[in-house]
C-alpha cells in the first residue's frame, strides 16, 4: 500500500507542468512549544533558530505568538528579543492559544486583541497584524468562521494558511525527554523517523494542491520553535531543497491566487490546512499517506 501510495504522489508530479515555486517557513506557539531538556533555556533555543535561519539565508520568518506563556516568565520574553533583535517577523496567535471550536466568535476576538499590546511592543510597525488560528481551526459553524473573518478584515488582517503541516510540534517533547536521559539512539531514530513523516507529507501536499488547483502553489509550512528545532532543521531545510522547493516569505507565498479561494465552510473538529478545508468542501479523496506514531512518540524516552 505503501509503495502504490508513492507512486501515485510521483504520477500527480510528473502530470504537471512543474513543481511549487516555494515554500515559506513559519512557526507558531512562541516562545516556546513543549518540554525543555534539562539546562536548555528557551532564550538558548531562539537564538540557536535565528543563527541558522541566518546561516541557511532563510528569508524572514514568521512567529506566531501566545503572549500569555509570557506571565512570569523572564526565559519566554528574553526568547522573543532575541526573535525580534535577529530581524524575524511576529504575528497573532492569539493571546490563549484560544480553540475558537470551543467558544464563541466574540470570545475569540476578545482573546485575539488581548494578545496585541506585546505584538506592538515587540514590533515598532504595523506587520504583525497576520492571524494564525490556534489548532488549524477556523471556526465549527459557517456562521462562526465568518463573524471572525469579517472582524479580521475590519482590524487590517491577514490570515497566515497552512498549507503544509505534519504535526512538527509531536516530536519536541520527546526529544526533550530523550537528551534528558541522553539516549543517542532514541534521538537517532527520532531524526530519522521526523524526516521520513515529514517528506511524505511534504508529497502529500504537493498532491493535494495539484488535485485542487490543477497545478503548483506556493505553499506555507507549519513549524513549532521547540526543543528539536535547532537540531533537525539543517536536514530539513536540505529536505525541502532536494525536492525543489525554494524558501521564501509568507508574504511571497500568499501572493499566489491559490490564497484568495475561501473554502466558507465549518472546519472539522480535527482543524486544518487551506488544502485539507478545500479538500473536504470539494470531497476530494485524499491521497494515501502513512499514519503519524502519536504513540511511539508519547512513549519514547519515559
């Protein structure tokens, strides 16, 4: 099943007239997403980012932050400096990590404005107004997603898709864990494990936007700044070049036409990407992918 799956993701490719012009990398759940090894700050990991965001000439980069992880926590807002002192953008993502599926549309925007006194702060312009939705999830009622959306478009914002998304965020608890316990080999297969999920996702994704579009995107791709970050990212910023994708600005990437289309549907309980929401409107089948190891890794390195 598995190897009829990859041949499908190449004969989508092949049919086409190309592949996506780029990728843009964005992370969210700043300043920090899961556990910490022991002796690790969270200001340490930023700045571990930042040199290798500069080192690998990634273009501005997207944070989407959660101001209230900042109460009482001097290692949250030294992070967010060091963010922002390296030229890295930040955006709104709500104050809460608010789950727009479980509260009410004015609820939501409560949370969402409440986050923007640090986002001022942290950026002397007005290019922090991008909102990424908590959890992918964009509101459970038509009537729910669209009051946010028009109260967005009153406020000057946009909204920061996904187009790209494997779950990143699985694996920085657990590696947390295993260079606790200095466990080479857990984190060897870690590595391995991460970068296998992430490319066949990556093709899955690329297939789904041929299916939809009828041709390449630009896509955005959902990372989490955590534990792992600064160790898999070389290898996956190699990944996404040996299969052709260059990387650019989120601002580059929604200039494509693909990110006026505006599914104007509930989104499922599980959340999703741009593709996954047209996906469901259109009742497109989805291409087969490997299941994610949730239990491997909440196992791993306990």
């Amino acid at each position: 099943m598995r190897a009829l799956s990859i041949v499908f993701l190449a004969l989508v490719f092949v049919a086409g007239s190309g592949f996506a012009q780029g990728v843009a990398v964005t992370f969210d759940d700043l300043p920090l997403n899961g556990e910490l090894p022991p002796g690790v700050s969270r200001a340490q990991i930023a700045k571990d980012v930042v040199a290798l965001l500069k080192q690998r000439h990634v273009p501005q980069v997207f944070g989407f932050v959660n101001a209230g992880r900042l109460e009482n926590n001097a290692d949250g807002a030294e992070a967010l400096k060091v963010w922002v002192a390296a030229g890295e953008r930040v955006g709104n993502h709500t104050y809460s990590h608010l789950d727009l599926h479980q509260n009410t549309a004015e609820a939501f925007e409560r949370d969402l404005s409440q986050n923007e006194p640090v986002l001022e702060l942290l950026s002397d312009k007005a290019d922090w107004r991008w909102l990424r939705y908590p959890f992918l999830r964009e509101g459970d009622t038509v009537e729910k997603r669209r009051a946010v959306r028009s109260y967005l478009h009153e406020h000057g914002y946009k909204i920061a898709e996904v187009t790209m998304d494997y779950e990143d965020y699985l694996w920085n608890t657990a590696y947390a864990h295993c260079a606790a316990k200095q466990d080479q080999r857990s984190m060897e297969w870690l590595t391995t494990n991460y970068l296998s999920i992430a490319s066949d996702y990556i093709d899955g994704d690329r297939a789904m936007a041929r299916l939809i579009y009828g041709h390449d995107i630009n896509h955005i791709l959902l990372l989490h700044l955590g534990a792992f970050s600064s160790a898999i990212l070389p290898q996956l910023f190699d990944l996404l070049r040996q299969k052709g994708l260059r990387l650019i600005t989120l601002e580059e990437a929604e200039s494509d036409s693909a990110y006026q289309v505006d599914p104007d549907a509930a989104t499922s309980r599980f959340g999703g990407s741009l593709l996954e929401q047209l996906m469901d409107a259109k009742k497109i089948p989805y291409p087969k992918l490997p299941p994610k190891p949730y239990k491997e890794l909440a196992s791993i390195c306990r």
